[in-house]
C-alpha cells in the first residue's frame, strides 16, 4: 500500500480491521513543483486510435488541480503488456494526441520515463503544458519494483501523485517504489474511489449490487469475500467470469481465464458459498458468447442479444444502488436495458 493511504478513518475494503485515510495534495504541496502524475492510461487501441477515452478523461479533475496550482506535471502511465521490450503499438505516443484533446492544453510527449531525456523534458516544458512519458512497462524494472529504476523514475521531479485506482493494488516501481523518494500524495480519482468503497464497506443501503471485472480472480478475492454478506448481490464478468466457470467444470473453449491455482482455488472458494446468481450470470454470459458479445474496458461483458441482455438485466433490481468500480459509463448497455438511458 503507497503512502497516500495512511491509518486513519476511512475502512479497507480488503481488510476491515485496516482503516484509511487519504492525505490529499494542498495547493502550497505542489505550487511551482515538478510534479509525476501516475495515471492509468491503458486504453484499448484500434489501428493505433484509441476507441475508448473513459480512462483518459478520469484523471481531469486531478490534472486540473495541479495546474491550477501553478505545478508542471508529467503523466507516467502503463500500457498493454510489453514485457520489457520496446513495442511500437503499445507506446504512449499513441495515446498523448488524445490527451491534448480531452485536457484543452498543449501535450509533449518524451519517448522515455526515466533518464536524462525526462530531466530536459520537463526543464524545457512550457508554462501550462504537460508531459506525458513513454510506456512504464518497457523497462522490466517496472514491475520487479526495481529500487534503482524506482529512484531514477523519481529523480526529475519534487513531488509524487497516485491516482491511477486500477494500478494501486500493484507493487511496482511507479506505484510503491517511487514513493520512498518523493513525497507522496493520492489524487482525486484514487479518493473518489476508496470512499466510494468505504461507503459499501460499512453501512450499505439495501439493496444494492456490485460488478467486478478484470482478468484476475485471485486480486479480487479479499473484496469479494468481505462485501458478498453485505452485497444484495454481486455480478462478475470479463475473464474473472470464465474462471468461475472453469472452477465449476464447464468448457470455455478459448476464452480468457485465469490459469494460477490461486485464481481457481479462490473462484471455488466463492462458489462454494452459495452464489447461485453469479453461476447463473456467467452461464448466461457464456452461452451467449458470439461476435454480438463486446468486452467493456474495465472487463465487464455485455451482449447485445436481447434474450440474454435482458436476463442479465433481470439479475439487478431497478430501486438497487449500484456500485461500479471507476467507470459507470463502461456498462451503458446494461443501464440501457433497465430503461435507465434514452
């Protein structure tokens, strides 16, 4: 855990007996600083455009504050899994024009993020513009924590902001190492999660159901497990979905799941407990799966069949208060078949 969370009044949704609060940037932190943004800009590309923008424009309102405060900011992202190595479609350069767009103020983009190019990047930056650094992830030493990357990641700037929620769980060089070289602060995306999960954490409104997607069952088990007493009822899809069905012997052909042991001891350890309406929602999923099926950023999956849409929706009762992990616009479709959207 970075930092920025620290033992205070806010619960864990992993563990309980944990409590956070969050230690927020004030305008005197960061006024005339050179400031690393961590953002999560991993953002689904086609024929190198980006077809999807929820992510990108998530970090706005942190992004905003930062340089309303007089800060130069840098943003360090990963994207996809380059495993090390340079790969041109998974460059951030990809990205950074979308960026401009969504910001309204000029973009430079710098083909590395540790190094002496980042240290003239950001020395010759000019006033009201922001950095944006190439792919974390095509250095190794990203995601072995590496000390030595992780100071010289740090090594350009006076001042360190988390707000990339999706990465946070992650012990990488740009999420924990980093921070024990710079001060470090959570952005408003990172608080506007965690109080959204504490708030489901403690006292919930009934009734009320939670989606979780991604690829990982076995990230995901330490929430699952504290918040399906409290949940009316807890809907899973993306990968995570074909995991559950393995778990309980179904074919899955070539989809996606999670091959550790962790992920199918922890999918049975849920399954186990009863939850007929998760194995009735991955099953639907699953016979339903064809070229109509699109997989939602984030990793929801949504079918546009009508049969199986609408069973789906028929899972979540319409007065239910829904908590979606960062992005509520990923699942349009569904709202759209609870008559929730024109």
């Amino acid at each position: 855990m970075f930092p920025c969370l620290q033992e205070g009044t806010f619960p864990n949704p992993i563990k309980e007996e944990f409590p956070m609060k969050m230690r927020s940037f004030r305008k005197e932190d960061v006024k005339g600083k050179k400031v690393l943004l961590r953002v999560d800009f991993n953002v689904p590309l086609k024929d190198g455009k980006v077809t999807d923008t929820t992510r990108i424009e998530a970090h706005m309102k942190t992004l905003e504050a930062l340089l309303g405060s007089g800060a130069k900011v840098a943003l360090a992202s990963h994207l996809g899994r380059p495993k090390g190595k340079r790969v041109p479609e998974m460059s951030l350069s990809l990205v950074a024009p979308e960026a401009e767009k969504l910001y309204g103020v000029p973009v430079v983009f710098c083909d590395e993020c540790v190094g002496p190019k980042v240290k003239e990047a950001m020395a010759s930056l000019p006033k009201g513009s922001v950095l944006v650094l190439e792919n974390l992830r095509f250095h190794a030493e990203e995601q072995e924590n590496d000390r030595t990357f992780a100071e010289n990641l740090a090594a350009p700037f006076d001042v360190f902001v988390m707000d990339a929620f999706s990465a946070s769980h992650r012990a990488d060089a740009s999420t924990n190492g980093i921070t024990e070289f710079l001060p470090s602060f959570s952005g408003a995306l990172i608080e506007r999660e965690v109080n959204m999960l504490s708030a489901v954490s403690e006292n919930p409104e009934k009734p009320f159901v939670i989606i979780l997607g991604g690829a990982k069952v076995s990230d995901k088990i330490g929430v699952v497990e504290n918040l399906m007493d409290k949940a009316s009822a807890i809907l899973i899809g993306g990968g995570m979905a074909f995991t559950f069905l393995k778990a309980r012997g179904g074919s899955i052909g070539k989809s996606l799941f999670e091959a550790e042991k962790a992920g199918d001891a922890a999918a049975r350890a849920i399954l186990d407990r009863n939850m007929a309406y998760l194995a009735e929602l991955v099953e639907t999923a699953a016979r339903s799966f064809d070229s109509s099926f699109r997989t939602v950023l984030g990793g929801g999956i949504i079918t546009k069949n009508p049969t199986a849409l609408n069973r789906l929706a028929a899972l979540v009762p319409p007065a239910c208060e829904l908590y979606i992990p960062e992005h509520p616009a990923e699942y349009g479709a569904l709202w759209e078949a609870r008559g929730m959207l024109k």
